[in-house]
C-alpha cells in the first residue's frame, strides 16, 4: 500500500478511537451528573476529561513556550507536522478558516481564541520550519516543537498517539498520528473536540457554541 494512503488510513482509524473515548467518557460523565436540562452548553462533552497539562516547548522564534502562557485564552490545540502531505495541511486548513470566520461573526471572542500546533516530527520541525509551516495557515496560529521527551510528553498529556513510518525504499519518513482538535478553555481544561474534518462553517459554529 501506498506510504500516503497508509498515513490516512492510520489517521483516520486512531482518530476515531480517540473520538470514541471522548464520547465515552462524556456519555459516562453524564451519567454521573444524573441527567440535567440537557443544555450542552452547560456541560461541555469533555468535561472533568483528563486532557491536556503542563508542557514547554519552543516556538517558531526560538522562544521558551510553557501551557501557562496561554492562561485566560481558549486554544484549539492540533498535533500534526509540517511535512505531512496531506491530512495535516487539509487540517490546519479548515482550522484556520474556521477560525476566521468566528473571528469575523465575534471579533471581541475570536481574539481570545488561540490555533496551536504541536508538531509530533521534531526533527524535522525546528523552529524556523514550524514558524513559516503556521504563518501560511493563520496570522495568529502557534507553531510549537521541542525535544523528542517534551514533544512525547505533551502528546501523551493530550491523548494523541504518533509513530515513524516508512516504506521499504522510500527516501522519506512518514509519521502517523491521531488527529484531534482539542478546544480547552481559559484555565486549560477541555472542552470538546472541534469537528477539523468537516467544514470551516461548522467548525466556527463549534466555537460559537462554547467560547464566552
């Protein structure tokens, strides 16, 4: 099978794992809470989730980047690499573009939304690289890499999986990942996972339901 349509498939299939464990572990929390109103925008459907915590990692100037940095802003936060030959840019792509759109219906919410991407391929993506891959997706977007035990570190706290694949003669690796965008509120807890593989519109619909 051909490298590129391999990555997909392995993408798309850890994908849906992790969005099955999300939703499980929202329908489980629900339970719990013993029913409600049914106003979702009271429980958010990652609620009380163990995802996401302390990392530090270094941005597209070189800069040390720690999760406290973004304290008081909502993040959307996306782990993927800058080579990537297609799943990663499509991504990043409706991101983007949804977040433009929330910024354009909400100006005042959409400057307190942050894009960040965290790249699963460090050797690759130093800083210089991951600095230009974001700024051709959203003026505002983070590029963020780091050592091999931080970028693992981090990935691990935010529950996506990433592994080095490549094919036999093949002059390039690959590397296969899950691909979640993960929205975590002001105080780094997460929310819900935004739907990057559908359209920007309901992408930004997604925001609006939560961001306040």
């Amino acid at each position: 099978m051909h490298a590129f349509a391999y990555q997909i498939m392995a993408g798309d299939a850890m994908n849906s794992i992790v969005r099955i464990a999300a939703l499980s572990i929202a329908l489980t929390l629900a339970a719990c809470g013993g029913g409600g109103s049914g106003d979702s925008s009271s429980s958010p459907p990652l609620a009380g989730a163990r995802l996401g915590g302390p990392f530090v990692l270094t941005d597209g100037q070189g800069r040390v980047v720690r999760d406290t940095d973004f304290a008081g802003k909502w993040r959307i936060v996306y782990f993927g690499y800058s080579f990537c030959p297609d799943v990663c840019p499509v991504d990043l792509q409706t991101i983007a573009a949804g977040v433009k759109a929330f910024e354009s219906d909400s100006p005042e919410l959409g400057a307190k939304v942050v894009p960040i991407f965290i790249t699963v391929d460090p050797e690759r993506d130093t800083p210089a690289v991951i600095g230009r891959y974001v700024a051709a997706f959203h003026p505002r977007m983070v590029g963020l890499t780091g050592t091999p035990q931080a970028i693992a570190d981090a990935a691990r706290a935010y529950g996506v999986t990433y592994a080095k694949s490549q094919t036999p003669g093949a002059s390039e690796y690959l590397m296969d990942h899950s691909r979640t965008a993960i929205l975590m509120d002001p105080t780094g807890k997460p929310v819900a996972l935004l739907p990057q593989d559908e359209t920007p519109e309901a992408f930004a619909a997604e925001l609006t339901k939560w961001v306040r």
